[in-house]
C-alpha cells in the first residue's frame, strides 16, 4: 500500500516547490508519484512512510499532511460515516480546511470532530496535530504533525535581516534550500558551494545536517560566512581562494549562485568567461551522476555539453532580474 501526501505549496513558485519535494523523495529513495497537481496543492503518493528528518527540509512546501481518509461521495456527511475514529494517541489537536467557504468549513469541522476520542484536547493556537480536510475529485482527510512541520517559515529565520553579516548579493534562504534540496546530495560527502560570499547556501545546507564548504576568492567573505553560520550554531570547511580549488576536493554536489552583476566582485574577469571557466572546471570534476544546482541570471551563459539538464526554474525577483535555477548531471 502506498501513503499518500497532500502538500500545500508556497506561491512564489509553484514548479520549484513541486520539484524540490518529488527529487528530495527520489533521491532518499521514497519512490514518488505525483497523483494530483492543483497548483498550489499537490497530492503525492510514495512507497513508504516520509521521516520527519525529510519532510523539516522542505523550504517550498507550507505544510505536508499525511492522508488518512479519502472518499469519493459528493456528500461530505455521507462520506464520513465510513470513516473510523481519528487515532491520534494523546495528542492534541485542531481542525481545519485546506482552501473552500467557510460555511461549509465549520460544519464539516463539527463532523470531523465527532471522529476524535473526547479525550484528546482541542488547542487552536499550538496543536500538536492538525486534521486538515480538503475537497476536490476526492473528500480529503489529512493529519500533520507539529514535528513534521516544513522550513517554510523556519528557515526565514536564516535571512539576511538577521544575519549578523550582511550583503544585498546572498540568495533567498528558501531558494538556497530548495537548490540544496534538487542537488541530490547525501549525508557522507559534504555539499560544495565554490561561490560561497557570505554563506547562505552552506547556512541551509548544514541546517538539514548536511557537511558542507565553501569557497569564495575574497577574504571578507569567508570571514562573513563564517560568522554567519557561527551565529546559528554551524560550522563548515571554508576556503579562501579561486573555485578551481574545487579539483582538490571531494563533495557529493555543488551547489552555487555565481556572480550575477555589477554588485558583484568577479576579481577582473567578464562573468561571461567566468562563466566559461567555472562550468568548464565543474565538469571536469564531477562525477557520473553528481549534480550541479547552479543560480544564474543569464540562463544562455551556462552551456553544458557535458551535463545533461534536469530543470530550468524561473524565480522572478522583480522587473529587472529574474534568477533561473538550473539542475543538471554529469551524464
Ligand atoms: C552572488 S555572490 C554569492 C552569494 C552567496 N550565495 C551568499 O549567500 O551570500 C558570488 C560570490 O562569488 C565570489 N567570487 C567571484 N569570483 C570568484 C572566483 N573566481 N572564485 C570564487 N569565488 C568567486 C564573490 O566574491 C561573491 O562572494
């Protein structure tokens, strides 16, 4: 039998978040399938049960919820009659609707209520399990657990509003943690990240416990990734030098966000060649089937003759940038 999950997706990129879920699970082996896609809402079905050590590195997904119940009768009252008590040990709880009116939410809650032991308390402010009910084809019943909860809000925390060393050029702690996420990386060989300016990568990587290093040709920015990652408790191998220095090293992926624009230093030389060299250079070193999870503006400058393209994700930032997020393999 396989479990079934509904996952509400963030909307600053609805692909994005649904590929960093499925190519998570695919690498650590859940074997999934997307079932449903309603945009924001994605239902995926997967051969065993997700750990709550995956599910906390989901940086795209709002909530996943596991589903306990689904019944295809238009009668929402009709369809619960089949359902059993909602076993949700000593834990307590609140009810709510994925999406749909309100009427109908409060009087479907009272319903599915009636399904849980009188023991268990209801908290609305902190529950310990959510039982969440969604209505489209099918009538949905889900649960999510306060310990399977997503990085959605949690790695907000890594922005560089509260960093202590802070530059305009580092990433979106969510875009980072999704490239992390794409880059099939396990937990033995660190995560690379050749470009590392003031660490917002390597902050995500190491807070989903993986290893990770950084490079970055300016010493201002290893010391600035180094004190970041020290205020949230982390630590990495960090190296003050060119990206080549990669060839020196052993990592299970890279993952970066090269220099973009005129805010960035590139030490002289045009981001076309240093686009040239970096990508000529990583594909020397990769191994069959690595990944490089790279971060450009110029989509037509990364050329991959080499590596064979798994994604291209558009993430607007506004009028005049747009970051692609690009996947791609050693063949
Ligand atoms: C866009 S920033 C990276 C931002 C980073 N993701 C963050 O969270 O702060 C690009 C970085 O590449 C570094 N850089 C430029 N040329 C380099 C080179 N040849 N080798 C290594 N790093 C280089 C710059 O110093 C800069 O810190």
């Amino acid at each position: 039998m396989r479990e079934k999950y509904l996952l509400e997706l963030g909307g600053e990129n609805t692909t994005l978040g649904k590929y960093e879920a499925l190519e998570l699970f695919k690498f650590r082996k859940y074997h999934p399938k997307l079932e449903n896609d309603y945009g924001k809402i994605v239902v995926i079905s997967t051969s065993k049960e997700i750990e709550n050590k995956i599910i906390n590195r989901l940086s795209m997904t709002k909530r996943l919820s596991k589903i306990i119940f689904s019944s295809r009768k238009d009668n929402i009252k009709k369809s619960l009659d089949d359902l059993q008590e909602i076993d949700i040990g000593e834990k307590s709880f609140a009810i709510r609707q994925v999406g749909g009116n309100k009427l109908e939410n409060e009087k479907t809650s009272i319903l599915i209520g009636e399904k849980v032991s009188i023991n268990n308390q209801t908290d609305l402010k902190d529950p310990d399990a959510t039982i969440l009910f969604y209505k489209n084809k099918n009538f949905n019943i889900s649960l999510a657990y306060k310990s399977g909860h997503t990085a959605y809000k949690k790695c907000l925390k890594h922005h560089i509003s509260y960093r202590p060393y802070f530059s305009p050029i580092s990433i979106h702690p969510r875009i980072a943690r999704a490239m992390v996420n794409l880059s099939n990386c396990n937990y033995t060989e660190p995560v690379i990240d050749p470009f590392c300016g003031t660490g917002g990568i390597l902050i995500e990587g190491a807070d989903m416990g993986l290893n990770v290093i950084g490079i970055d040709l300016k010493e201002k920015m290893i010391e600035f990734s180094k004190g970041n990652l020290k205020h949230y408790g982390f630590e990495a191998n960090l190296l003050k030098s060119d990206f080549k220095e990669i060839k020196n090293l052993e990592f299970s992926s890279i993952v970066c966000d090269p220099p973009y624009g005129i805010a960035s230093t590139t030490g002289g030389e045009s981001i076309s060649q240093l686009m040239e060299r970096c990508l000529d250079t990583f594909q020397k070193v990769m191994k069959r089937k690595q990944r490089l999870v790279i971060a450009v503006s110029n989509a037509e400058m990364v050329k991959h003759q080499n590596l064979k393209l798994i994604h291209k994700f558009e993430w607007y930032i506004h009028k005049s940038l747009t970051r692609n997020i690009i996947v791609l393999e050693k063949n």
